[in-house]
C-alpha cells in the first residue's frame, strides 16, 4: 500500500522506519529548543549559528540571524504578548521577537471626502526586529488593493498610501503588513465616507413598526413609529441640507435632526448621518440607511440608529441593534414612501428580467446617437456656449442591473449596454421621428430609444432637474416612446441657487403651525401646483384651515415644514432662503403626494 503525498522539501530526508527529519541549511547550527511560535509555526533557536530558525508544518525553514553577534541563544518561549521572548546565554540579554507584525491604528480621513480626491492613509507597524523586510497591501474596499509603501527600520516603521474613490460610498479600509516569514498583521479603518455633491438626493415620509430590540432603553417595546426626512447638497455645499424627523410614540422619543455630515447616494439607496435631539435636548448622533425599492410602500426599507454623543456613543435606538453602519436596511415601510433621486433616467415598468439576450450597445452605436442629441438640443434653442459644453461631455457605457437606463454625473453621462434588458432602438434614421410612438411589430416596439435617453441625461448636463411628467426629463421612460427637447426647456436652466422669484410674487402666506388641522383645500393646492424650481411657490396658499384632521402618517412632515418657518417668513427676502424652501416643499410633498390623496378622501 502506499498512501499519496503530497511535494516534500528539498532538505526532507527518512530515517529508518520512515520518519522524516528535515535537515537545516546552516552546517553545525547546533539546533537547541524547538517550540510552537504565535504564527502557527514551530520556532527553535541555533545556538551554534547564533540564529531563530521557522519550520513550517510542512517542514519549510527560514533562518534569522539575531542581531547581537553570537548571542548563544538558547531557551525562548512565546509570551503572553505574542512574541517569542529568546534566552540570549552568552550577551547576558534577553531578545523578544515578532514573528507577526503588530499593525497599528490606519490613520484616514475623519471628514467626508468627494468622489475622485485622492486622500493619504498611514498606519505604524512593528516587526520581528530580526532584519525581516515587509510589505503592506491597502485594501480600499471598493474591490481595488494597491501596494503600500513601507518605510521600516529596526523592526518598525510605517505605511502610507493613496487612494481616490470615483463611486460614493462608505468603505472599510483594510491594511495587511507581510513579512518575508510570511506572518502578517492587519489594521482595519472604519469608516471612509465618499459623497457625490451632484449624486442625487432623498425624500421620505411614512411610518413603520419599530422592531423589538430597536429602543435600548426597553428592548421588548414595538409600536408604531412615523418618520419624514430629506436630505440633499446643495450647489457647491460640502455639507448636505435638510430635516428628519422621528416619531416613535410608545417610546415618548421624538428625534429631530439639527445638521448634517455627509449624504451618499447609489442607485437606490441613500444613506447619511448627522446629529440632532431627543424631545428637543441632548447632543445624538444618527444614521439613516434609506432605500428605494421602486414600489413605494412596504417595499421600501428603512433603518435609523441614534446614539448618545454625550454617553460615549451609546446606542439609543436603532432598527437593526448591532448591524454594520454599512448594512442594508430591513425595517419595511407599513405605509409612505422613500425617493432616491438621482440623475437617472429608468425604464418604466422595471428591468426586463428575462431579457438576458440583447446585445450590448457598442461605442460605435453610441457615438452618432449623441451627435444627433446634441442636435436636438440645439435646434431647441441652447446656446453656443451650452453646445460647446454638450461637446465636451464623456460618454460612457456602464453595465447598471436594475432599471437604470442611464445616469448623468458633472461632465459625464453613463449609458446602460443593455437598456435594462429590453435592448435599444437605433434608429437608422434618427433626424426623424416616424418610428414613434412604435406600432406592434415595428422595430422601435418593446426597445427603448437610445436618442431619448442620451438627450435625457445631455439635459441633466445643462442644469435640468427630472421631472415626474411625461416630458423628455421624466424619470421614468417608456419603451417604444420618442421625447424630444421642448424650446420652453432651454430657458429654465436654473438649479436651486439659480432660483430668484419672480418680482410680481406676493408675499408667502405662512405655515400651519405645529399639529394644526390642514384643509384638504390646502393640500390639494400644493399639489396641483409644481413646487419645482422656477415653480411659483409664492401662488401657493398655505394657511391654517378646519376642514380635516392631520392624517397621523403627516404629522412629521408638517414638522418638517414647520423647522423651515424660519426660511419660509424670510423668503421675500431671501432668494437663496426661498429657494430652501422651494426645494423642502418639493421633496416633502412628492414624497407624500401618493399617500395624501387616498388619505384625505
Ligand atoms: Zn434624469
């Protein structure tokens, strides 16, 4: 019988009876003590060689010469620290060694960071001080590594890298020191936040059941909670705007945000922190993972954990006790809705799952489309400094899963390959549009236009904002559907800072104050008239009224209007104020718009 083996080392020899011995590399070392060393490896010393030696389960031996000249060592253990600590008999001295680096804490960017900046990282380490050389990898946790740079001597030293980051996104960092024994140590960093100022923003409003374990202080309480929140940069800001509110009355716990730290948006999911108070005191610090499943209602998903920055952070309530900043929220709404903005454009309907066999779009296709979207846009009537930008624009193309059709960035546009599964329409023709709407059995019928999309997501590069209509920068784009750039578009160019009222405005009516009774006259104002920007808020009568009860489910939302009386009684004032206030309105009320109307009958 013989059993297989696997490769031995070159110095494996067999004694009689079969046992192997592993013969040592340096002549007459005079091998003394061999024991398990912290690294999964058996140590012994040379005493002859004045020498550490490693042999590895499968007998592999690596020699360090220690650095006293011959030491005599001898008897060694590995300590309680995890080092092997060496008898030294003939330099009356004791040497500890590490055969594991010992990395230390990464030192990163505390502060939110935009896309594409480079940001610097360094982490101490100590090594075996036995003339070991090290190397570090960063793993930056957006699925890249890149070798670190290490600056070592006697056994310690330090590592630095560089990074950029071209996705938003909360990352872990991860720096692993190796040694040329192979030991290795690691440090982790927690968190870097990337944010995207021109990413998108959120909107929210609805309830949920808060989960058993949510509230700290009584683990078992469940109950109906209620939320609004909306969270967005604005033009040029590094910090985000906007208000969340929380309501979790079985609890008596009313959190309201004060400020902002970061906001990161990715294709539906939006997640940012900031600080705020508890029943209107306090200094806590919370986190909103929010994310926009398309459905509206149960659908979407919601986690909030607030902390104590006065206790040393202790948690206070959170809808998923001890998940990761990083994890996905769970909690699904039981009624309201979240909206992830982005500058997107999605297929209505959703993601053909089944369209697995489209061919993806190539360079080549996409490249007149966009000369033909440029000039739509400038037959209807942008200027020449406004194409020349539209030149200058990077097209790419990107592989979304989901709905995504396309996604506009500054100064660059991202086109689906296969236009969510449906495939696109290149039309042969595209200065006409004969094609549209597609008839059964045309070829434009059950494909998405490539020319809509890219004009689309052209706009976004002009300064246009998506709309929820039918128009070229609706959100949502049917297949088999033509939409062309409009003339009256080329002149609202205006993003929220551009915003001015119009001199003729009167001046804004004010607020219900805080639990007062809204008329459905009022409501139904709001949303017949776009609060959009350039809309005319001013026309819109806001006012106490005694028609109808505040639905249970708005009582956060005329919270959060109310925390903007202040911008609201100033916007005559104010263009900038007003335009806050434009954009709060907007994002509150498109938020709740589904749920108002069945609400108030
Ligand atoms: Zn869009």
């Amino acid at each position: 019988l013989s059993l297989p083996i696997g490769p031995e080392p070159a110095n494996v020899s067999h004694q009689s009876g079969g046992v192997p011995a592993f013969a040592i590399p340096t002549p007459n070392s005079n091998p003394d003590e061999i024991r398990p060393g912290p690294d999964g490896n058996l140590w012994f010393t040379e005493t002859g060689a004045n020498q550490l030696a490693r042999i590895t389960p499968a007998g592999v031996i690596t020699e360090i010469p220690i650095p006293t000249p011959s030491s005599g060592p001898s008897g060694f253990v590995t300590g309680p620290d995890g080092k092997l600590w060496v008898a030294e008999a003939n330099a009356n001295q004791i040497g500890r060694f590490s055969p594991i680096p010992t990395v230390g804490p990464i030192t990163a960017p505390l502060a939110p960071v935009a896309v594409n900046t480079a940001i610097n990282v360094s982490a101490p380490f100590t090594d075996a001080n036995l003339g070991t050389t090290d190397t570090a990898v960063w793993n930056w946790g957006d699925n890249s590594t890149s070798a670190g740079t290490v600056t070592e001597t006697s056994g310690s030293g330090t590592v630095t890298g560089s990074h950029s980051y071209a996705v938003d996104g909360v990352y872990t960092v991860t720096l692993t020191v190796t040694n040329n024994l192979g030991g290795s140590g690691q440090s982790v960093f927690q968190y870097v936040v990337v944010y995207n100022p021109s990413a998108g923003f959120v909107t929210g409003g609805g309830g949920i059941t808060s989960p058993a374990g949510a509230y700290a202080a009584n683990p078992s309480l469940t109950g109906q909670a209620n939320f609004g929140l909306n969270a967005k940069y604005k033009s040029g800001a590094t910090v985000p705007t906007g208000n969340t509110d929380f309501q979790f009355p079985a609890a008596n716990l009313t959190f309201q945000s004060t400020s902002y730290d970061w906001l990161v948006i990715t294709t539906n999911q939006a997640q940012y922190q900031g600080s705020g108070t508890i029943n209107g005191a306090g200094n806590y610090g919370f986190l909103v993972t929010a994310q926009d499943n398309g459905g509206g209602s149960t659908s979407d998903k919601l986690r909030l954990k607030i902390w104590d920055k006065n206790n040393n952070n202790a948690v206070v309530y959170d809808t998923q006790p001890g998940a990761a900043n990083t994890a996905a929220p769970t909690t699904a709404l039981g009624g309201g809705r979240i909206q992830v903005h982005t500058n997107a454009q999605l297929v209505a309907g959703g993601a053909n799952a089944s369209g697995g066999n489209v061919a993806p779009l190539t360079a080549e296709e996409l490249q007149p489309v966009v000369q033909e979207a440029i000039a739509r846009w400038e037959a209807a009537g942008i200027d020449a400094t406004q194409v020349s930008a539209l030149s200058q624009v990077t097209v790419g193309i990107a592989a979304f899963s989901g709905p995504w059709l396309g996604m506009a960035f500054p100064g660059a546009i991202w086109i689906d390959q296969t236009a969510a599964g449906y495939g696109w329409y290149l039309d042969p023709s595209p200065a006409g549009d004969s094609a549209f709407p597609a008839a059964p059995g045309s070829p434009a019928y059950g494909t998405v236009d490539l020319l809509t999309v890219v004009e689309h997501e052209l706009g976004h590069e002009l300064g246009f904002e998506d709309t929820t209509g039918d128009g070229l920068m609706g959100v949502f784009l049917p297949t088999g559907v033509r939409r062309v750039p409009a003339p009256d578009q080329v002149s609202v160019n205006t993003p929220d800072e551009g915003f001015v009222p119009p001199a003729s405005s009167p001046p804004l009516a004010t607020l219900p104050a805080r639990g007062a009774v809204v008329g459905s006259d009022v409501l139904a104002a709001l949303l017949e008239t776009p609060l959009d920007k350039g809309g005319a808020v001013a026309t819109v009568a806001l006012g106490p009224s005694a028609e109808a009860p505040v639905p249970p489910s708005l009582a956060p939302v005329l919270l959060m209007v109310e925390n903007n009386r202040g911008d609201l009684t100033a916007a005559t004032s104010s263009g900038q104020q007003e335009a806050n206030l434009v954009w709060a309105l907007d994002a509150v009320f498109a938020s709740e718009q589904d749920n108002l109307l069945p609400e108030l009958g």
